[in-house]
C-alpha cells in the first residue's frame, strides 16, 4: 500500500509538471532545453557524485545521478518542477527514487548495505550572474523502507555493534551544476 502511495505521489508530481509545461501561458514564452552536469553530496547525487538534469522546459527537468555511497556505488533518478526558472534563485520540489540509505559498520562488512526507495525534496539553484552555471541545495525526505527500518533497529539492538551515529530523518544535497 505505501509502495502504491509513493509511486502516486511521484506520478501525481510529473502530471503536474507536464501540464504546467504544457500551458499556454508557458508556451508564449522562450521555453529551450537545456542540460547540465555537476558534482555534488547527497542523495541525488548518488553520494558523492555526478548528476546530469536534462530540462526539456524550463520549468521541467529529469535527473540522473551516480556516485560513491559509503559503501558501493549509489545511483538516483527523478524529476523536478522549478518555480521561478528566470530568477537568481530558483526554488523547487522534486521526487526521485533510487538509494536512501546506507550502513556501514566498521569491523562487520557483511552489515554495509544500500538501500532505495522514494525520497521528496525541496530546494534551489542559486544560479551566478553569468547563468552558466549555478549551486544546488536540498532538503530531501527519504522514504525509508521497512527492510532498512527493520535491519536498522536489529543493528541498534546488538550488543557486538557500537552505533556511532544514527540515521538522520531528512537528508541534504550540496552540488555545483554547470550549463552545457
């Protein structure tokens, strides 16, 4: 059932966006693709990594990304609705879904483990005067999966396992992105 509701929510986002990128009051004004790549840290980055949006309009993009997760390589993939695309700073919500979660414990390989799932998130580009490239922060909700929950709570509960930090319930992106 929660499966079903997160995958709503994704559609739900991308129906949106499409039809917002369909208006016509978009289709007066100068709506060219555009693409960019980055380096950045977090979860749409794949951990620390590259991520490559291709924004078909200006107020729509699709995103990639892939990287080192702590302990393997961790990839993501979404969509993102940009608010005010012609500002300096452009907010956005966007919805992915790939890795949002990793466990790694020092000593006990046989725990280190990715997870995936949805995650939502709200952020901006903060872009430079030139537009040729802009920074990109985030917010993210990762929807965790009650595998994880579950392994999470066994790993707390082991007297042979010293936690040294818990998971965090939301999660951040810091990245550079630049305009092809």
């Amino acid at each position: 059932m929660r499966k079903l509701l997160y995958v709503t929510c994704l559609w739900l986002l991308v129906t949106i966006s499409c039809a917002r990128a369909n208006s016509p009051f978009l289709a007066k004004q100068k709506n060219k693709a555009f693409a960019n790549l980055g380096l950045g840290l977090g979860l749409d980055y794949g951990g620390f990594g590259v991520k490559l949006n291709l924004n078909p309009t200006k107020n729509l993009g699709f995103f990639i990304g892939g990287g080192y997760a702590i302990v393997k390589p961790g990839f993501n993939a979404g969509v993102t609705l940009r608010i005010l695309p012609d500002k300096q700073f452009c907010p956005f919500v966007s919805g992915m879904y790939g890795y949002n979660a990793a466990v790694k414990i020092k000593g006990a390989a046989k725990y280190n483990k990715l997870y995936y799932g949805p995650s939502f998130s709200i952020g901006g580009e903060l872009w430079g005067k030139s537009r040729t490239g802009f920074w990109n922060f985030e917010l993210i909700l990762p929807v965790r999966s009650q595998e994880f929950n579950d392994d999470w709570d066994a790993l707390k509960n082991d007297p042979g396992i010293k936690i040294e930090q818990d998971i965090l319930p939301v999660a951040f992106t810091i990245g550079y992105q630049f305009k092809l």
